[in-house]
C-alpha cells in the first residue's frame, strides 16, 4: 500500500474509531510498520482528529525522526512488535469495557464466549499488570504477553492489539471491546465459554 493511501487510512479507521466511542479526548494511539520504520499518532493528538499530513514517523529502532513528536506510549508498541515480528499495525486503545474489564480483575479477563473471541484475539487474552503510561518498566511484561496472543489487557489501563494489517487490528479491537462488554453483562451469572475441543476447531 502506497505511503499516501496508508496514511489516509490511519486518519478514516482512527476517525471511526473515535466516532463510536472507542476513545475520548486525546486517549488511545496507533501505530503502522512502513518501509524503514513505522508511522505513528502523535503525542496528545486525538484519534478523531487526525490529519494524514501530520503523523509522527519512527525510524525501525522507533526513535522519531520526522513529523510531529510521538505517542508517550511508543515503547509499548516497540514491545508488541517485538513480540509479535509478523505485526504491521498496533492499535491501544481505552475503550469502555475493556477498561471497566481492566479494573476488575487479572488473568482471565475475558473468556472465550463466542467463536469470534477466538478466531480474532486466540485462546487466550492475557492482562499485565499496571504501569504509569509511558513507563519502560512495561516492556517485558507486553513482550511476555504479546507472544500468547495479538491482544493483552492493560491493567486499570485499556488494552493493545496487534495486526497484520491496520484493518486487521481495528477489527480484533473491536472484537476485544465486544466481548468485554459480553463478560461485563454475564458478571456473575452461570455464562457458558466455549470448551477446549471448541476452541482447538476453531484454531485448526
């Protein structure tokens, strides 16, 4: 995809993202594998309002080179990436449930209730513990995290999601956000995940 198109897709899924809710105010961030290193939203910018033109560029090291200043949050990217080498685009995000989910609990946030939990986010969708946004201190933790699957759980935080392509992150998104809002509704009551010999069917 030609740098021009790749850009102006940045701007229509962040922009969509924002309308529905999936972010507020200058929260959330995202970032694309481009040829030499990486674009990215910039610092303090909101998703909702993004201009093509006006996207941080990162160098393969993720140090800024050009563009606006970066998202504090690069180096959970960096982490995700690393985890992830077959990624092309990160998509963190504060979504509502996902965040309610967040400050609840830890491991086993969310279970796997629907096949589409499954056939977007895997087996399993990890939390790390929480840190200041921004902090360095996260990177093992996202990189131990990122290697069980494409999204993880921030706790008291949001969550970050990995995809082979833009569009593939923001669907997994939106499928984590989906199924955060499942679990929040089942809280408490005899819900039925799927089974282990389901969940291989689906994998297979």
């Amino acid at each position: 995809m030609a740098d021009s198109e790749l850009r102006r897709q940045i701007v229509v899924l962040s922009k969509s993202l924002f309308d529905r809710g999936y972010s507020a105010g200058s929260a959330g961030n995202i970032s694309v594998r481009v040829e030499g290193g990486f674009l990215m939203t910039p610092t303090n910018s909101s998703l909702g309002r993004l201009e093509s033109d006006q996207l941080s560029e990162l160098n393969e090291r993720g140090e800024h080179v050009a563009g606006p200043k970066p998202s504090k949050e690069v180096v959970m990217h960096q982490a995700m990436y690393r985890a992830r080498p077959e990624s092309a685009a990160i998509v963190h995000l504060h979504s509502t449930y996902v965040t309610a989910i967040s400050c609840l609990r830890d491991e086993d946030a969310i279970p796997p209730l629907t096949p589409y939990f499954v056939m977007r986010l895997g087996r399993e969708v990890p939390t790390v513990p929480y840190y200041k946004p921004g902090s360095d201190a996260i990177l093992d933790d996202i990189v131990a995290a990122g290697k069980r699957g494409p999204a993880v759980i921030l706790a008291n935080h949001g969550s970050i999601v990995a995809g082979s392509t833009l569009e593939e992150g923001v669907n997994a998104s939106e499928e984590l956000e989906a199924s955060a809002q499942l679990a929040f509704l089942l809280e408490g009551r005899r819900a039925r995940p799927l089974t282990e010999s389901q969940i291989d069917e689906l994998l297979t």
